[in-house]
C-alpha cells in the first residue's frame, strides 16, 4: 500500500505550474525593478520576501506531488503540526494540560493522517470531530485542574480541528478521483495513489484559487481600499479589496475549469464559495491575533509570518471544497 515514486504530476499540471513560474518571474522582476527606482525601502523589502517565499512555496508543492500522494500527506502532517505549534504558544495553556497536549500533538494527528493516507474515509471524518472530541476533556478532567478548565480545554479543541482536521482536507482531495469514477464505496480503503493526476489537479485547482484570492486582495485592498469591513480586527481587509479579489478569484477559477471535472459555471460557483470561506478563515484569525495581542502567529514565512498566516484561508476553504466535490461529484 504504498506510492512511493508515483508522481501526482502529468503534463497539465505541468503547463499549470509553468504558467505560475512565468506569473512568479514576472513579478520578481518588478520587485527588482521598484527596488531599483525607489530604492530599499521596508515595503520593498516586504514584497521581496513575500515574493521568495513564494517562489519556494510553489517549489516544494511540486516537488511533493512529483513524488507522489505518500509524500504529500506527509508534506501537510507537518504543517499541521507546526501550525499546531504555532497556535498551542499563543494559547492559554497550563501546566495541567502538559499529558493532554501529548495527544493532541504527537498521537491524534499522526493517527488522523494514517486514516487519511489508508484511504479510509470513514474514520478520517469522524475520529477527531467525534472520538478526539470526546477524549481530550476527559483526560484533561483526570489532572485535576479546574481553573480555566472550560477555555483551555475550548482552545484545545479549536487549535485540533483548524490546525489538523481542517488543513487535512487539502490533501485529501487527492483521493476523490477514485469515489468519481468507481463510487464512494469504492473509494473507501483504495490505495494511495490511485486518484492519481486528476487529484492533483483538485489540490492544485484549490490551491491557485484560495491563495490567489489572497493576493488579489491585498493588490484591490491596497489601491482601492477605503472601508473596512471589520477595522478593530482588521484594518487592512476593506470591501474594496474583499470585492475586487473575491470576483477576480472568481473568474480565475471559472478560468482553470479545464483541470477539473467542473463546467465553467460550477468552477466558478466552487471557487467563489471557496473564496468566501478563505476571506473568513483569514479574519477569525485576525481576531484570535487581535485577542492574544500578536501580528503574526510565527516568523517561518519570511515576508507571510507563521505557517497558520499563510493557510489561515485554507483551513477554511478546504473543508468545504472538498465536501461540495464529495457531494455532488462522487
């Protein structure tokens, strides 16, 4: 049950992540040419970063899916686990809770993973939102610290379903191909790899699409953006910016209907749902920095801040991507 060195990669997906690299030269060298003519500046040092930080972002999603489906869960276990990281510092943990964050951060999402990468759907949906859910009150409740209990075990719960259920629905789009052409039952237990470079396409589909409504944005936000949508959480996210990028996001995803199985129509309705929930995965976010007095959970993103900054719209997103393609695909 393994696939190691069956790459995910065919040659749309190449072509697909051609035409990012040429969107990623193109940009480099506007930064290299702002930098020139205003010289360095903290902004453009800024763009600079985030521009690296892409460069190798988009690099190591290729080479994963180059390898193959093993690799790529692997790839998205440890973000999770260093978003969970990130987002276990900032909570209001106590020392009673030391036994309980051994389960949440070494056990349940290695086991959650294994469910996902054995292909078996069953258990994948259900062992954290039911069986983990259950669980990690009850042996936080055996330490015998009370103060705090209600917060601290709330934030324990949040921290596992966004960090590692939500995030793992990524990676789990690989696997539908397989429930689309042989059935859900089918589907269920099939081997690693067998959704093969349709999956990818998904993944790479969702990806483009949440990550690009980002950057869409921030681009409106920033030249037209005038008023802001929430401005005590964030007052950088303005309708102006959430409008223009959303509807550009939009279009962008009615325009890559050829990688998935989607008509132009549902492409677009998919990515604008997908869009939508990015936007607010990233203001909850916003609000839980606001409430812990951070600008960013981390600093392992050079120029993005920490990895929760960066999939802050996917953990949303990718849930309910992948339930509205189970849904009507499968």
């Amino acid at each position: 049950m393994s696939d190691w060195g069956m790459g995910l990669l065919d040659e749309t997906a190449l072509w697909l992540l051609g035409g990012v690299v040429v969107i990623l030269v193109i940009a480099s060298t506007t930064a290299w040419l702002l930098g020139r003519k205003l010289g360095v500046t903290s902004t453009i040092t800024n763009l600079k970063q985030r521009i690296n930080a892409w460069w190798l972002m988009v690099a190591l999603i290729g080479a994963v899916l180059a390898a193959g489906e093993t690799v790529t869960v692997l790839l998205f276990l440890v973000l999770s686990l260093l978003a969970l990281r990130e987002f276990i510092t900032i909570s209001p943990t106590g020392r009673g809770d030391h036994k309980v964050l051994v389960w949440l951060v070494f056990i349940i999402p290695a086991v959650h993973y294994w469910f996902l990468w054995e292909h078996w759907y069953g258990m994948f949906s259900v062992f954290i939102p039911v069986y983990a859910f259950l669980f990690l009150p009850a042996r936080n409740a055996l330490a015998g610290q009370t103060k705090g209990f209600l917060q601290r075990s709330a934030t324990i719960q949040w921290a596992l379903m966004v960090c590692v259920y939500a995030i793992s629905h990524a990676p789990a789009l690989l696997q539908l191909p397989v429930a689309m052409e042989l059935g859900r039952e089918a589907a269920e237990g099939s081997s690693p790899g067998s959704g093969g470079a349709t999956g990818a396409h998904l993944l790479l589909f969702l990806l483009i699409v949440v990550q690009g409504s980002d950057v869409l944005q921030y681009i409106w936000g920033k030249t037209l953006g005038k008023h802001p949508i929430a401005p005590s959480v964030s007052p950088n996210k303005t309708w102006e910016g959430f409008i223009g990028g959303v509807l550009s996001a939009t279009a962008l995803g009615a325009a890559l209907w050829w990688l998935t199985p989607f008509s132009p129509l549902v492409a677009a309705a998919f990515a604008l749902v997908s869009c939508v929930m990015g936007f607010a995965g990233g203001l909850v976010m916003s609000a839980i920095k606001r409430d812990r007095g951070i600008k960013d959970f981390g600093s392992t993103i050079p120029g993005h801040g920490g990895i929760m900054d960066r999939l802050d719209s996917l953990c949303f997103a990718a849930p309910v991507f992948f339930h509205l393609v189970r849904f009507f695909y499968t």
